[in-house]
C-alpha cells in the first residue's frame, strides 16, 4: 500500500516537479509490486531475490523523490513555477513532505535488521533501531516486533520533530537516514512556509 501511495503521488505534483511523466513511475511501481507478489508466491524462491526486488524498488522511489525535492527546493530558493500560488506552493510542499516521510518509513522497513524477512530469524543481523517494546519487554505482549507501521511512525515524527521521539537509532546508517530525512523535512518545510507567508503578503 505504501508502494501504491509513493507511485501515485507525483500524479498530483505540476508537471516540472516530476522525474518525467508522473504515470511513468506509477506504471513502473504497479509492475515490480505485482512481480515481488509473483515471486515471494513462489515455492522455494530464494529470500536474497525478494528482497534485493524490494531494495530496487525503495531505490528508484528514492531517486525519483530525490529529483521531485531538488526541484521544489529550487523552486522555493528562486521563485520558480511553484511559488506562483500560495495554494499551488502548499499542496506540493504537503505532497513532497508526505512521499519523503512515507519513503523513510519503507527505508527504515527495509534496512532494520536485515529486512522484514531476516528480522524474525534465529540469529538475524543486527538491529538499526530500538524500539521501546523491545528496551522494555515487560509492557509489550510476548513476541512482539516492529511492523512497518512502525517503522512509518518513526519516519513520521522523525520528519516534524527532526530527531528521534520512541525508537532510538543504533547504527551509524540508522542515524544518518534520520539526519537525511530531518534535514530534507526542515528545508522543505520551512522554505514552503517561508515562501507561502511571501506569496499571501
């Protein structure tokens, strides 16, 4: 579903802002969601296959997020196409703080512990966040382990208090995908802002 949200925002975006037409990557996220079903429906397909189709995909939606940024950074900083209306400015500073927030949330997913599927192993690989159940067995039910709604919670406040609120990063990558999203949500944020209060004044 987050995959879904993620191709089919830049449909919303102005043209200029996108990496091409926006039902490009819309297309382009249908099909390797329906190839990832296809394949983890397989019997006996590897884990290795599933998830480097998944870390290709989080990949291109990065790349392409990263353009739709860039761009409406440049827009912000020279009064680009943008800026001519407030309304305009808004909603594509909401679209772009929501794909970054919601592409975080599937990165942080992704790259914990080895990915969804190594996470539940015997001996998965080491943990990038800590999350408050797990630092407090005690008040959280038996077995419990992060689903990617939480990882999207993190990605969440992580973009509008620019630092960690519950799960804490343990890893050197972990904090410097938390130090990338908190400096791309304050830029965007306070530059539309910025830029808004301009355009209504």
């Amino acid at each position: 579903m987050a995959v879904l949200v993620l191709v089919t925002l830049p449909t919303l975006l102005p043209h200029h802002l996108t990496l091409g037409p926006g039902w490009v990557l819309a297309v382009v996220g249908v099909v390797a969601v329906l190839a990832l079903l296809v394949v983890a429906d397989e019997p006996g397909t590897r884990r290795a296959l599933v998830r480097w189709l998944g870390l290709g995909l989080t990949t291109i939606l990065i790349l392409a997020n990263t353009w739709t940024t860039g761009r409406l950074l440049d827009d912000l900083v020279t009064g680009g196409q943008a800026t001519s209306s407030a309304t305009v400015l808004l909603a594509s500073g909401a679209l772009v703080w929501l794909a970054n927030t919601i592409l975080f949330g599937l990165l942080f997913w992704e790259l914990d512990g080895g990915g969804p599927a190594r996470r539940p192993a015997a001996s998965p690989p080491p943990r990038d966040f800590a999350f408050p159940q797990e630092l407090n067995p005690e008040i959280s039910p038996h077995g419990w382990r992060p689903v990617f709604a939480d990882y999207l919670y993190l990605g969440f406040t992580n973009s509008l208090a620019f630092s960690p609120t519950d799960a804490m990063p343990l890893t050197a990558r972990a904090k410097m995908m938390m130090t990338l999203e908190a400096v791309a949500s304050f830029l965007v944020l306070g530059l539309v802002v910025a830029r808004a209060v301009n355009v209504l004044t």
